[in-house]
C-alpha cells in the first residue's frame, strides 16, 4: 500500500495589505467576477485571509498568479484607454 503525503500549501494571507495603494480604486467585485468567476464575498474572504467558516483562508500560489496576470491585464486596458485621449479623434459622431 502507498501512502503518499500531502505537503500544506502556503497561503498568502496578507493580500489586502500588499493592495493598499490600489485597494479603494479597483473594483474587486468586477476582478472577482471576471477573472476568479467567483462572488465578490469569496474574494473579499482571500483578501482578508480568512475562509469561510472564518479560520485562516487566503490565496493559494494559483490564486495568486491569477490575480497578478488579471491586475496586469487591468493595467494594460487602463494604459490603453489613457492612450486613446491622445488619439486624433474620429471624423464620425461618437453614438
């Protein structure tokens, strides 16, 4: 019989800490659902580094890579969007 061990996967449990400087500017519900396709209470809870039944949650290294590529991808539409004010405008009437 093999018996194999599972090794505790480290959390990251201090993520609204590592945030502030962009916290009350993202809408999180919007990351929640766009990129975790989860409920905003879900996210918050990882946010927080709690889980749901209020012991210590946070996010898994998975969890983590995500939200690092969906902020970037926030970025790049952001830095795309600030590009556009710079644009010549378009000859046709904006609808």
């Amino acid at each position: 019989m093999e018996v194999v061990a599972r090794q505790k996967q480290e959390k990251i449990t201090d993520m609204k800490k590592r945030m502030r400087d962009i916290y009350l500017a993202v809408s999180w519900r919007e990351i929640s659902r766009t990129y975790f396709d989860k409920s905003v209470s879900w996210f918050q809870q990882k946010m927080y580094g709690i889980d749901g039944n209020g012991g210590i949650g946070g996010f898994t290294p998975e969890e983590a890579d995500k939200l690092y590529c969906a902020l970037n991808d926030l970025a790049d539409r952001i830095r795309h969007a600030a590009d556009n004010i710079k644009a010549p405008a378009p000859n046709a009437p904006f609808n």
